[in-house]
C-alpha cells in the first residue's frame, strides 16, 4: 500500500471534452513514470505512484459537493470509474512497461482510484442489487455506494490485470470532514472495508492545513495522509511532524497565489521550504500537479523546471542527482 512520491493526474469530463492538458496517452505518462532528458531519452525513474483523481463532470455537474447544477448519480459514477481506466491505468501501464524496458528494471507503478464523494443533496443516485440509493436520507447508502465503487475497481483490475501497475488504494475526495457523526462514520467504515479486501490496499487521503476534522484524524482509518500547506510552511511542518504525516507541493502552472507574481516564484517557493523545512525528508510526498508536470518537460521554456522536480523526487536537490 505504501507509496513515497505520487504526482496527481487529471483526469474528467475535460478528458472526454478534448482538453489537451486533460488528454492522456501512454507516450505522455512516459514523462511522469519516468525521467526524460531534453530529447526523450529516459534515463531514471520519475514518480512511484500516480493518484487518478477529477474535478468537473458533464453537464454541469462537479466532483466537489454543491458546486455543481445538479448533483452526480450512478451513471455519472460508472462512467468516471470507466474514464479511470480508459485514460489513466491502460495508458499508465503502457508508460511503464516502455520505461521498465529503457531502464532495464523490474518496478512497477502504484496506481491509487480517487472515490468520487456521495454528495448528501443527491436523493436519487440509482440502484444497488436493486435497492435504491438516497444519498440525502442514508448514511447507510451512501457508504453502500462507496463500496460498490471501490468493489468495481477491482473486478474491472482483475478481469484485464494491467503487466506493470500495481492497485495501491483508494483515495477519500473531500480535503476536509464536516464536524458531523454520519460524516466520520462514513469514512472510517469506508477504510474498514478497504482495509477488509484481501489486496493490502491502502486509504489515502490530502487535506489543506486547517481542515476541519483533523481532530479525528486517528479515528478514520487512513494510512497515508499529506497535507496541502498553502504558504503557512513553519505551522504545517510541526503539524505534520506531530501527526505524521507528508506534505503536498502545489506547484502547477497556474499564478495561483496570490501573495507571489508568478508561477515560478511559487514554485522555488515550495522547493526551497522543502530543504528548509525538512518536506523532503518525508516518508510522503504528493504533487499537485501532474498534467502540467509534462508539460514543463516537454517545453524548452520550462524545462529548468521540470529537472528540479526531478532532483526533489530523487532527494538531492537543491543538487542534481
């Protein structure tokens, strides 16, 4: 189940809608399974893991709770776990099995599923061994469809098992828990089925610092936590040292923060404050995010930036492996 460096691939209805930041290929993970040169050439391995994960859904809907028009039902459901596959574990296993060949190794690639969450205003998600699932009104469903999610993974792993990725786990959505019981009820009984199956699959989850329900953090059944730290570094290293847990770099192409003018500031932002403040030596890192981590490869512009990834990854920087 365990993981050390895990990058988080995009992947939903802008997938399906073309987005070529959100369209994936073997070809293209070759860059995060493995290290490329300027020219291609592999030439050491990238990321351990890969989180498959999504934010937008068609028509209107989103991943994320009461952000979208409508809430998502089964269909919605059955047709992103589908996407998981189609876009992220077959092409993930091509990649893989190309980079295990350039560098004459034998690792495979950890793959964790995203869960999507069982939105509480959803009163009419579909059906289940012909019980009908109500989100707004079952704690007990919503659990219920949980588990048909993470049962679907499997049986759809099992009935064309992929040559060089590995099912690491299952990943819990929402960055924070309402301050409710049927919420801390419905994630500790997820990790206990997760923890029941017999593939020693692991419960991941990724909350910002300041979370609601990091309180109950040991109550969940989560085995690998990081946690997102915004710019507060100092306050999230002592948090997670007590809590022991990783870190999550956010370090995308998008001028997200406002506190800095561009991208690259926050990203030596991060790096830096992984050596000052001891990220690097964490047993878990996550990296936010993926997509654009190709793309730094790729482009001759932000190329440097891509290598310095490269180096944290390995453990070296602010010196090259």
């Amino acid at each position: 189940m365990w993981t050390g460096r895990m990058g988080l691939a995009y992947m939903d209805a802008r997938t399906l809608e073309g987005d070529p930041n959100f369209v994936w290929s073997g070809e293209r993970f070759q860059w995060l399974c493995g290290y490329k040169d300027p020219s291609g050439v592999t030439v050491d391995r990238m990321f351990d893991s890969l989180l498959l994960i999504a934010y937008e859904w068609k028509d209107g809907k989103m991943f994320w709770p009461g952000e979208g028009e409508v809430p998502m039902n089964q269909t919605d459901w059955e047709e992103y776990r589908q996407l998981q596959f189609d876009a992220g574990v077959y092409n993930i296993d091509e990649a893989q099995g190309a980079v295990k060949t350039d560098l004459d190794m034998g690792i495979d690639m950890g793959v964790v599923f995203m869960i999507p969450y069982p939105d509480r205003t959803q009163d009419n998600w579909g059906t289940i061994n012909g019980q009908a699932i109500d989100f707004m009104h079952s704690n007990d469903d919503r659990i219920t469809a949980c588990e048909w999610y993470i049962d679907g993974i499997i049986s759809m792993w099992a009935a064309a098992p992929p040559k060089h990725t590995r099912l690491m786990g299952f990943y819990w959505y929402l960055e924070c828990v309402d301050d409710n019981e049927d919420e801390r009820v419905l994630i500790s009984t997820v990790g206990k089925y997760i923890h029941s199956l017999s593939g020693n699959y692991g419960f991941h989850w990724i909350p910002f610092y300041g979370a609601g329900g990091l309180e109950y953090l040991s109550t969940y059944g989560f085995d690998v936590v990081s946690m997102q730290p915004g710019y507060a570094f100092y306050n999230v290293a002592e948090v997670a040292t007590q809590m022991h847990m990783g870190m999550e770099l956010e370090i995308s192409l998008d001028e997200w923060n406002p506190n800095v003018p561009d991208w690259q500031t926050n990203f030596m932002a991060y790096l830096n404050a992984s050596v000052a403040y001891h990220f690097n030596t964490q047993a878990m890192l996550t990296f936010y995010y993926a997509n654009d981590f190709t793309t730094m490869g790729q482009n001759p512009e932000y190329r440097p930036y891509y290598d310095l990834l490269y180096w944290l990854i390995r453990g070296s920087y602010p010196n090259s492996p």
